[in-house]
C-alpha cells in the first residue's frame, strides 16, 4: 500500500480504445468525488480473485460519491478483442465503467508496474493511494473511507468487507507456491531439452524428470510467442506437464474461433476427482476429468483441500488447442496462524 502526498501528484487522464457500462469519463469531470482507477486483465487470476472486493464497494459507495473504473490492460493479444472483454465482463457481473488500453498508454502515464494495481484519487484530482496485487483490503477500504471523508460526508460509513478468503485475513502466513508458469517462447520456461523453436512444429519427447516452475511436452507442439498450439495429425494427443507447489492450479488456454478443443486433466498421474476438480472440470460418467476450452481465458483446472506438490498433465488431441500460462494460488500456514 502506498500513499501519496496530498496534491502533489495530478491523476493522469483516463482515454482508451473502447468503453464498456457508460461512455468516456473524465477525471476532470469528476471532481468533488473520489475515483478508483484498476488496472486489471480479464485472464489474470489475481485480478479475478480482487474482483469480488472491487464489486461489493461499487455497491456500498456509489452512493456516496465513489466511482470505479476497470482500466482493461491486456497482458496476451487475444485480450485486445473488444468482444472477448465485454463477454468477460459480463460473466464477471462487472457493471462500473471499463475501458480498455491495448496500447498501454494508461499503463504507461500512471507508471504501472503490475496487475492487478488499484488507484484512489481525491476529490481535486490527485493520486493518494494505490495497491498492486491481492491482499490488504482493509487497510484499502479504510484509505477509500477516509477520502470520502475528506470530500465531505459527515455520516454513517458501511462496514467494512469481511475477507472473502481464509488468505485475505489480515496477518496469515502463506506458503511460497510456484510462481506463473509462462509458455510461449518469448517469456516460456521449458524444460524439454529440445528448447523452442519459434514459429514452427517440434516434435517433443517428455522423459519424465521435471523440474518445479518448467513444462514438458509430448508430441507436436507449434511455438508461437505467446503460447503453443497443438499441431498432432488426426488421431494423434499430446500432453503437457508440470510438477508444482500450490491448492489452486490455473491454466489460461484458447481454442481457435469457432472451435472447441477437449483438454483431460490428471493429478498425480490419475483424473480428478469431484472433491479436487476446479470449476471448470467436467467429471465424465467413465470417471475422467476435462475441460472443453470453447474461448480464450482462464480455466481453474484443480482446487486441492490442502497445499502440497503435485503433477499435473494436459492431454489433448484438439489441433485447435493453444496454451498460453499456469498459474497458482497459496494456501495459509495453519501452524502458524494456531501459535498466534
């Protein structure tokens, strides 16, 4: 959390390619209210899992004054699609303003480093307070109280939001889990010794020996910069696998347009079971785990009870299938937490 000097430091302008739940707002334009600038991406599972916080205080302060804007920033070029985001908004139940900056320049002019970041600006227009990542939402909604303050209402605030998640509870000591797991060989961490090739088919032999924060494939696999794309014959599957440390394992995967591509999941070397499946994981009447990726975003593949080291593979035989990143979600210490 970071506080700014009261004005010292003017807002930035908000201008984008396109804008969602309203037309063009201005900071300028709002002055006498306090404003919270996000800046968030749609594939981001950090983001989404803000998201829940962000809607419950448009609900209580909008009445009070207090406006959101979502700046869209795409971190892969598949969220540069104006229809992709506005399908993304709606499943999110997001209705406060959103436009999108697919050339970074919002990013640029607020200095921003990391998503998801948010801003809170004064009643005259000045930055005074911004987060980047998860966590501290206390500390945040009483930064937006005090503002709301400053701007002159003298009555009653809401309480504040009680964590959403036993990791949101202020003090808690997490686990270190593995750290975003990238595909494409612009930022890809392989471990196949075959390495990349850029723009072309290779393919792959997993020899089982994998090494925590690296994936592995099987079979032939087209190395686009972002992500790769399954590139088999008819008949043919590949896989792709990783060994990682977290509860939560994500994947952020992409059909071409007008396609389905059907992905299986297993665990340690067997498919998931209801208890462990992520939201996204249809169990089949045979028992095995999948997912069907019909559109580019994030699929919460595995939701473990407990936080531990597990292997996880993707089979497909879709040609259409691509696969862009892994990511992962912590879980709280216990020990820890009893002792104090």
């Amino acid at each position: 959390m970071i506080s700014f000097q009261p004005r010292h430091i003017q807002a930035p302008e908000l201008f984008g390619d396109f804008w969602f739940n309203s037309g063009p707002i201005s900071i300028r334009a709002m002055k006498g209210s306090v404003v919270m600038v996000d800046f968030w991406d749609y594939s981001s599972s950090n983001c989404l899992r803000t998201l829940p916080y962000l809607k419950a205080w448009n609900r209580k302060y909008q009445d009070f004054g207090f406006l959101i804007i979502g700046v869209h920033t795409p971190e892969f070029k598949f969220g540069r699609n104006a229809e992709n985001v506005e399908r993304a908004i709606r499943r999110s139940g997001i209705d406060y303003p959103v436009v999108t900056d697919n050339e970074e320049f919002l990013w640029t002019s607020y200095s921003n480093r990391l998503r998801p970041t948010k801003y809170l600006i004064d009643k005259d227009g000045f930055l005074r307070y911004s987060h980047s990542g998860e966590g501290e939402y206390d500390q945040f909604e009483r930064s937006l109280q005090s503002l709301l303050n400053e701007a002159g209402y003298r009555g009653e605030l809401p309480e504040l939001e009680p964590p959403l998640r036993e990791t949101d509870i202020p003090g808690v000591v997490y686990f270190r889990a593995t750290g975003e797991v990238q595909v494409g060989y612009l930022r890809g961490t392989i471990g196949n010794p075959e390495g990349f090739s850029p723009e072309s088919t290779l393919d792959y032999s997993d020899h089982g020996y994998h090494v925590g924060g690296r994936f592995y494939l099987q079979g032939k696999w087209f190395n686009e910069k972002e992500f790769v794309r399954f590139d088999g014959q008819e008949g043919e599957e590949g896989y792709v696998g990783l060994q990682y440390e977290a509860v939560e394992a994500n994947a952020i995967m992409d059909s071409e347009p007008r396609t389905k591509s059907t992905v299986f999941i297993e665990q340690d070397g067997l498919p998931l079971t209801a208890e462990i499946a992520g939201s996204d994981v249809t169990i089949s009447s045979e028992g095995l785990s999948y997912v069907l990726v019909d559109e580019p975003r994030l699929f919460n593949l595995v939701r473990n009870k407990d936080f531990g080291e597990h292997r996880l593979k993707l089979t497909t035989a879709s040609r259409n299938f691509g696969l862009y990143s892994f990511t992962f979600v912590t879980g709280v210490i216990h020990d820890l937490v009893s002792r104090n």
